[in-house]
C-alpha cells in the first residue's frame, strides 16, 4: 500500500513496485498471452512477418517488428526467401522441437483444415508449443509450406526408370505427381505462389522427368519447353479438380441457362458443357496429347 509523507507518495521501505505496476519499455515483456499470440491477433503484425534475427524473445517494442524480408536477408546472406536455400540454424543448446515434427503436424493441419486456415500459432497449438519455439526451425509460414510440400512428394519414392519407352516414364512421373496433390488437395494451390518448389523429394522426381526428356532427344530450350508443358498439364489438372465445386443443382440449371441462350454458346449448350467432370479421362487423354505432340517435334528435329 502506498504512504504518505509531507503530502509525497512514496513506496514504502523504498522497494520496487510490483512486476504488473513497473513493466520496462525497452524489452518484450511476455505475459499471459505471448509474442505470437499478440501478432495473430493483429496488435503487431502477424506471426509470419515476425523476423528471428535475434532470436524470438529478444525483440524490441520500441520499435517497428522485422519484416520478413530483413530475416531471409539475415538467415541466407540476401533476399533469399526458400528455406531450402537458407543455412539451418545448429547449436548444443537446440531444443527437443525438431523440423520433422513440425513438418509431420503441418502436413496433418493442412489436410484437415486446408492452407487459409494455417498460421504458426494453430501449428504450434497443434504442437503443444509455445509459438516463438517454431521461429528456431523456420522463419516463416511459408517456410513450412514448403517444407511440407516437399514432403507429400516423399511419400511414394520415385520408381526406376525403364530404358528405351520415355513416354511411359514421363507417365508415370506425372501420374505420381497428380496422385500425391489429390491425396493432399491444399498443396495443389501451392504452385500459384511465388516460391520455386526445390525441396529434395521434389527435386528428385523432377531429375527422373528431365533425364527421360534428355535421353528421348530433348535439349537446351527444347528440354525447358517440354518440362514446364508437362509440368503444367498434371499442376492444373489436380488444381481445377480440387477448387472446383459444384452441386447437381448448379450443373442442372447452369446447363439450362446455356441451352437458353443457345444462339450465343450453341458448342456449350451441345456438348454439356457444365457436365463434363471426367477427370481421370481429361488428364490422361491431354497427356496423351501432348506426349503425342513432343514425340511428333522430336521427329522434326534435325
């Protein structure tokens, strides 16, 4: 309790207030709710702009948070955004949070929730952590994004290759590819970013996919040409079939309006359009298509 002497108050015996009365300004002061908790809610940015140069708990209020940009500078020696290209942090002091767990509870997060409802303070929930211990592992949302993406991919290993058919190896790639974003719908969305998918397992199937296309006769320009054809043929295919969705009612009367105004979309309106939902037959007879069309300039080429 406060005293009074000549009309001054004073703490008596001259001690410190307490700890909720006399909070330094100069330092993060973590209290019920924790850094993390405070950036999700909007109070000082969110948790993934947070930088982690100095470490979660060192941050100051005095002034503005780090942005993600100043902690990729900081963590790979410039702007460099994959957390595959970044050195990973190593110390005798590290703690029992590993990478691979948070890898393993993202992966599970993002099934059950989707990529919208993702943030670092539900992994770390998911995880029985406190938010800040994630930023040892990585630095951002989209660190672990990419990190689990690359991880569906190691699902299945890639299967040897078969000498002498490179259509079917090529197949059997993308066949795989299309099988793990479908087992995995948010991941299909992911290519739309601005990342480059680089991780190991990725990395893998996408030497087996260019090999093939080197040893069928594809060089140079021609090479780059034909990966990223292939390459988005299986990424759009799984992507329109996990975004799309559509009731029977919607087709019902969408077709019917396309039949109504049949002077203007007669093709639609007779070959119903808004009932075609042959996934399997689309991706499989397009890969047809194309492998049909780079086989045809391969025999072109002199």
């Amino acid at each position: 309790m406060l005293e009074t002497t000549n009309n001054v108050l004073h703490w008596p015996d001259r001690s410190r207030p307490p700890r909720h009365q006399h909070r330094p300004t100069g330092r993060l002061s973590y209290g019920p709710r924790t850094a993390a908790a405070r950036c999700d809610s909007g109070t000082g940015g969110t948790a993934e702009t947070v930088g982690q140069r100095n470490g979660p708990a060192r941050l100051g209020v005095g002034r503005k948070w780090d942005t993600v940009g100043e902690a990729r500078g900081q963590r790979g020696g410039g702007d460099v955004r994959s957390v595959w290209l970044r050195p990973r942090r190593t110390s005798r002091g590290e703690p029992p949070l590993s990478r691979a767990r948070i890898v393993e509870a993202a992966v599970a997060l993002l099934d059950e929730e989707g990529i919208d409802r993702l943030t670092m303070r539900r992994l770390a929930e998911r995880l029985a952590v406190m938010a800040p211990s994630l930023y040892w592992h990585v630095d951002t949302k989209d660190d672990v994004i990419d990190l689990a993406v690359d991880a569906i991919f190691g699902e299945v290993p890639p299967a040897p290759v078969q000498a002498g058919d490179w259509r079917a190896d090529v197949t059997a790639v993308l066949t795989a590819w299309r099988a793990a974003l479908l087992r995995h719908p948010w991941a299909a969305a992911v290519p739309a970013r601005r990342r480059p998918t680089i991780g190991p397992h990725f990395l893998a199937w996408m030497e087996i996919l260019q090999s093939t296309l080197v040893r069928a006769g594809f060089t140079e320009k021609g090479l780059s040409a034909a990966t990223w054809a292939l390459y988005n043929h299986v990424m759009g295919s799984a992507a329109s079939e996990t975004a799309l969705r559509i009731t029977d009612e919607e087709r019902r009367l969408g077709q019917e309006q396309l039949r109504a105004n049949s002077d203007r979309y007669p093709t639609l309106a007779e070959r119903g359009y808004l009932y075609d939902d042959d996934w399997d037959g689309s991706f499989t007879t397009g890969l047809g298509y194309l492998l049909d069309g780079l086989e045809a300039q391969l025999k072109q080429t002199p």
